[in-house]
C-alpha cells in the first residue's frame, strides 16, 4: 500500500510519554512483580462509595442515552454553586459545559479559540499534554523556561519576554503538574497585570488539582480576579480529587463568547456526557469529606518520600505545595533526566518520569507520583536511596 501521509499537524505531535513509561512499568512488572511504577498521575484510592452507588442508581433510573449537550442542569447549577463557594468565581450556568475529562475540556478550548499560526505561552515545567494540544490546533507553543532556582516562580520579565501580537493564549496550572507550586497572589498579580496590559490574550487555568492542598496552602483561580475574568477559561476536573479518572469527566467555565465555538466543537464531537455519570458527579461535588480524607493521606506519604530523597547527597525535592507529585532536582555529573530516569529504572526498579518531558531542560529532574500505596513510597525511597549512594559523585 502506498504509504499513507497523515495529518502533519498530528506528525508534530510526540507521543505520550507518560503512557509509554506507565506500559513499561507494567511489562517490568510480568517478570520482575516488585516493580514500583510511579509515572502515573493516577490515585491509588477506589472512586468513594457514595459515587458509584449513585451512578448504579442513575443507571437503573435510565441515565443511560444521550443527555443535554451542555451536561444536565443539575450537574451545571451543582458546578456553578461550587465554583462561587470554593474558587470565588461568579458564573451562570450557561458558562458551564461538562466534557469527557478535563483533557478534553482543554482541547476543545484550545482548538475551537486558536488560529493557525497563534502563538500559545506554556510555563515550564508543563504538563505534558498542552504542547501537543496547541500543536494539534495549528497553534505555536512558546515555552517560557522558569527556573528551579527561583523556586519556579512567574515573573513579568519572562512572560514579556515571551509575548508577541499572535499571542492568544497562556495556559497556566495550579496546584501544578508536576512541580506541585501553587499559584501565590503576588504571582496572580503579575498574571493579572499582564493581562490588562495584552488585551489580545486569553489565560485558560487548569485546576484539576484544586482540592490536593497540603500545610494550609491555598491557591489563587485566576477567573476570580474581577478585572479579567471574561478572558479567563477555567478547566477542572474529578479524575485527581475524587478519584474518578476512569469515569471521564471534567468540566470548563467560560464567558459566553468563548463557550459559543467551544459548545459547537462539542456538539459535533463527543456530543454529551454519559448521564449516569453526570448524576454520580452531583453526589461527588458534595463528597468533601472523602476528598480530605484521601487528601490527608497524599500529604503522610510526601512527608514520607520526600524526606527520605531529601537525604540522598545530590537530591533536592522541595516539599510540594499540592497536587501528588514529587519534583525532585539530581546532581550527578553526566547523568541528564533521562540518565537519571533508566539508571533507577535499571537500579532501583522505580519507574517515574524524566524531567525533561515537562520541558525542565537545564536541570536533571524527575517527577514520582505518590498517589501510590504507602509502603510502596516508602520502598521507592529506600531503594533510590541505595541505589543513588552507589554513583560517583
Ligand atoms: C495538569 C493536568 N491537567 C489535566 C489533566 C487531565 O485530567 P482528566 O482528563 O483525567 O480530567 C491531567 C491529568 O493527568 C493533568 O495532570
């Protein structure tokens, strides 16, 4: 057969790499069972009972055909009641859409507003899926380095650096994957003032890890800021906080302007969400207690794990502020993310994620999920531990 050119804008797109490193863990795992795998953003905890009992009922209630593009009421006026309680954001339930997983909400956000050619601002360390999510839009990413050394912190100077008249997007992300910073209100000022002074840009904010808090932290919604909420898209999500990833559902909240392309991409692609779901997501945005209890339990094992890579001589992991993720910085002459990323591969039978996926290329880093069983953190560590004490340094 004569071979077939796809889509280039798909050919410009890397595959996955935390789905390659979750298939290896798993193909380490038929020979050797006592791999850890720690690649995968994906909570350890069943999805709450309450949640699943009310998707049975729904099911039998006859949730099961095609529901109100938009999502149902129930679940937007829920949506919206929780983004005013929770976020300080002030929306109706017109602005609310309900998707198939927060990544799906940032898709079709990003290809229903961008124009070929579109310059897109990513803040690195980023989430892996946002550059090929702008690219498959015809988009430009432009990444904007942000250094370990300043803790990570946004600055006006590398986002003017950065900006130009096509650029029409900046996506930001916090509690963030994979450094766990929050956002601070000095830096959703600086967010805030860079977009009063660029009117042509629009910020869509990730905050699937919103409930993820650990010591008190708190974190800023950009769409709260009263002067540029209009140009604000919020995604969120309850694959991380209630434990739902398999469900696929998220949502996005966004001025009336925006939601009308975004609602159209929609319509004439997932068309709907599964009802059942929807119902059983009512009862999860009621599920509090639940979420902190799971939450209290992600801030034992960091403690745990991040103490025990703390003591390794050439480690550095900054304790995370949110999310479920340890962002640790190696010092290991000739040893770059990925080195680093096979040798506890090879050494230490720990699979995580290399640094450089994020786009962190100046420092040889790693990203290990502890959204993983507590004693299989606590092994993790001692065997990076023994493993890393054999290199020279
Ligand atoms: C930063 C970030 N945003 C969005 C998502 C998407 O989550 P989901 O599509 O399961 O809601 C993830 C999942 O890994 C993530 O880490």
């Amino acid at each position: 057969m004569e071979s077939f050119r796809y889509n280039p804008r798909i050919r410009a797109m890397r595959p996955s790499a935390s789905m390659a490193l979750m298939a290896k863990a798993r193909e380490m795992q038929r020979t050797d069972p006592s791999v850890i795998g720690l690649a995968a953003g994906e909570p350890d905890f069943p999805t709450p009972d309450r949640i699943c009992m009310e998707a049975i009922r729904a099911m039998s209630e006859g949730y099961t055909h095609y529901t109100p593009g938009p999502g149902l009421p129930e679940l937007r006026q829920a949506i919206r009641d929780k983004l005013a309680r929770d976020n300080d954001i002030h929306c109706e339930t017109e602005d609310i859409l309900v998707t198939p997983g927060g990544k799906n909400a940032i898709f079709l956000a990003v290809n229903a507003l961008l124009n070929p050619g579109d310059e897109v601002i990513l803040l690195d360390p980023s989430w892996v899926s946002y550059e090929p999510i702008v690219l498959s839009a015809g988009g430009v990413p432009v990444h904007v380095r942000l250094d370990w050394q300043a803790s990570y912190r946004v600055t006006r100077e590398a986002l003017e650096a950065a900006v130009s008249p096509r650029t029409r997007l900046l996506i930001v992300n916090y509690p963030n994957n994979p450094t766990g910073r929050v956002l601070t209100p000095a830096e959703a000022d600086v967010l805030e003032s860079f977009l009063l002074d660029n009117p042509q840009v629009a910020l869509l904010s990730d905050e699937v890890y919103e409930k993820i808090l650990f010591d008190g932290n708190v974190t800023v919604s950009m769409a709260s800021r009263e002067r540029v909420r209009e140009r604000v898209i919020t995604v969120n999500g309850f694959s991380k906080c209630a434990a739902m990833t398999g469900w696929r559902l998220g949502y996005l909240a966004a001025d009336k302007r925006f939601m009308e392309p975004i609602y159209k991409l929609h319509q004439h692609s997932a068309s709907c969400v599964s009802g059942f779901v929807q119902r059983a997501a009512v009862v999860a945005l009621d599920c509090q207690q639940e979420m902190e209890e799971m939450r209290r339990i992600y801030q034992e094992r960091r403690d745990l794990f991040v103490s025990e890579l703390n003591e390794i001589p050439g480690v550095h992991c900054e304790s995370p502020a949110g999310a479920f993720y340890a962002w640790a910085i190696f010092d290991y002459p000739g040893l770059d993310s990925n080195g680093i990323c096979t040798y506890l591969m090879d050494h230490a039978g720990v699979v995580g994620m290399p640094g450089s996926e994020y786009g962190e290329l100046r420092a040889s880093s790693m990203r290990f999920s502890f959204a993983n069983a507590t004693e299989d953190m606590v092994r993790a560590g001692e065997r990076i531990k023994s493993a890393l004490l054999e290199l020279p340094r």
